[in-house]
C-alpha cells in the first residue's frame, strides 16, 4: 500500500463524502493502483475529469501513483484556461453529439430543439449504451455514475438537475454549448433535420387558424410533422433563452423563420409523400399541436 494526497475541484466534490469535499485529504492506495482507479474507487467517474496534475505536472489515467503523491483533480470546462496542460484524453470532449440515457427523454428533446444531435433510444442495458456511445463518438448523458464508470465510455456528463429545463441549463453551461446552439433546425421527436416546406404543400392538413397567421413552415422528412412559430415555439424559445442560448425573435406572425409543432405520423417509414394524407381526425389533432409529450407540453 502506498498513501496519496487527494485534493477534487469544483463540482467533483459533488461525488465526494462532505469530509472530503474542497479540502486535501490522505487515501491509501493499492499497490500499482493508477489515478483512475483510485478517483473512480473514491467515487468520481472518470469521464467527469479533464485535467489531472500529480505532484504539480499534468498525468494521464494510467500514471501509477507513488508514496507520498499528490493528485489534483479537476473537471471538465472549467473556466479557468487549461489548454496549455496536457490533459486525460488526446482529444478533449469537443464532438457535441450525445446520447442520452432511458430517464433523459425530456432533456434528450430540449437538446434538439437547440440544434445537437441527441440520440434516445431504448437501450437493453448499460453496456448497449456505453458501446454505443464508444462506436457513434458520442458524449453520454445520465444521472447514474455506474454507467459513467463504465471503461467504454470515454465521454460523458453527470446530470445533477431533475427537471428538463434545469438539465439543458446546466449543461449548456458545464459544456459552453451556446455558441454551437442551432436553435429550430432538428426535429424533437426524430433528431432528423429540419427544413423549410412551402406553404402550398402543408397547408391543407393545417388547423385554419394556423394557415390564416403564418405563412413559413418547416417540415421533417422522417416523422412528416408540420412545424411552425406558434405558441409551442414560444414556450421553447422560452426555455432555450432561460438556458442561455440565443434566439431570434419571432419574426412576427406572418413572417415565420423558425416553427414550432406538427403531428408525428403513425409509422416513420411513411415515403417522402404529401403530408397532408392525414385523415380528418389527424388534422383536427394539429389543433393540439404542441404534442410533444415531454416537460413543454402543455398539461
Ligand atoms: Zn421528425
């Protein structure tokens, strides 16, 4: 056994017992025991660190760590400048695609809705979800350390907030992920790009109030839903801005750049058909469009 001084920054301490919270602190360590092991065995997952400095120089993961060693650990996006330190990982966490657990639905729809490429899906188990994330390169989101633990998954973020709005907050600020926002231009049920329709081609499945105030839609290809700047947009472009991220404002009701809510079909394989091919109560359904089932939706 060899014994180390441990010193955790910032939100790390989160992980830590309060005795050893914001403070140096002894730990006996295993022999040949490395600084990942023993940050994880003191209950930090090791995608939340960015930066590691034993006795003063930066390390990697696999630095063997010596009697008498002192370890500072830091997390991720911090605001002080790091860049000239050699960080934990050859690349840092820049690739702002994620894949969000079973229980991050809410904040999986928000992300699209801010423009990142958020996969959510029905994994079978952890392991599916860290091998996928490995595979597609991207960064994991969950509020379950185990899966962060897990040695497949390179990148990820612990989500500390419970509700949607609050998650989207905080990562837009753990991440910087402002200036990379693109507000309105991804599906939220299909995370499928957006694009403009003419009104033409949509207008005939829309409520009448809808087609009598806007005039720019926007549509995707996947879930054929109809989208629009209506009251759904405005709840969203609420929560966007609450989080910190720019958007425009509305361009007015019958000059629409951005949309808001359609109707998602029954299959998504339908073809790149008319997607007015709604029956009359589908339509009728668009009355209630903002139908996004999750935290925006109206009660
Ligand atoms: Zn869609």
């Amino acid at each position: 056994m060899v014994t180390a001084t441990f010193r955790f920054y910032e939100e790390l301490n989160d992980f830590l017992p309060p005795d050893r919270r914001k403070r140096a602190f002894s730990c006996s360590c295993a022999r040949a025991a490395t600084t990942k092991h023993m940050i994880e065995a003191l209950g930090v997952p090791h995608t939340e660190v960015e930066l590691i400095l034993l006795n003063g120089e930066s390390a990697g993961f696999d630095a063997i760590l010596r009697e008498g060693d002192r370890v500072a650990v830091y997390p991720k996006f911090e605001c002080f400048d790091v860049s000239g330190l050699l960080r934990v990982r050859a690349q840092p966490q820049r690739s702002l695609r994620f894949v969000a657990d079973a229980h991050l639905g809410g904040l999986a729809r928000l992300l699209r809705v801010a423009g990142f490429d958020t996969v959510h899906e029905n994994f079978p188990d952890d392991a599916e979800v860290a091998a996928y994330s490995q595979r597609e390169h991207r960064i994991v989101l969950t509020r379950d350390r185990d899966l962060l633990k897990r040695r497949a998954v390179t990148h990820g973020c612990y989500i500390r907030a419970l509700k949607a709005a609050q998650q989207l907050a905080e990562l837009v600020e753990r991440l910087d992920l402002a200036p990379s926002a693109r507000p309105f231009t991804l599906c939220l049920r299909c995370n499928a790009p957006l694009r403009p329709v003419a009104k033409a081609l949509v207008e005939a499945g829309l409520p009448e109030r809808v087609r009598a105030h806007y005039n720019d839609f926007l549509t995707c290809d996947v879930c054929r839903g109809v989208f629009w700047q209506g009251t759904h947009w405005q709840r969203m472009r609420a929560v966007l801005i609450h989080a910190g991220i720019a958007v425009d404002e509305p361009a007015g009701r019958d000059t629409l750049k951005h949309a808001v809510a359609g109707r998602a079909p029954e299959g998504r394989d339908r073809g790149a058909g008319d997607p007015d091919e709604r029956s009359p109560d589908e339509r009728a359904q668009d009355e209630r469009v903002p139908n996004d089932p999750g935290p925006l939706s109206r009660s």
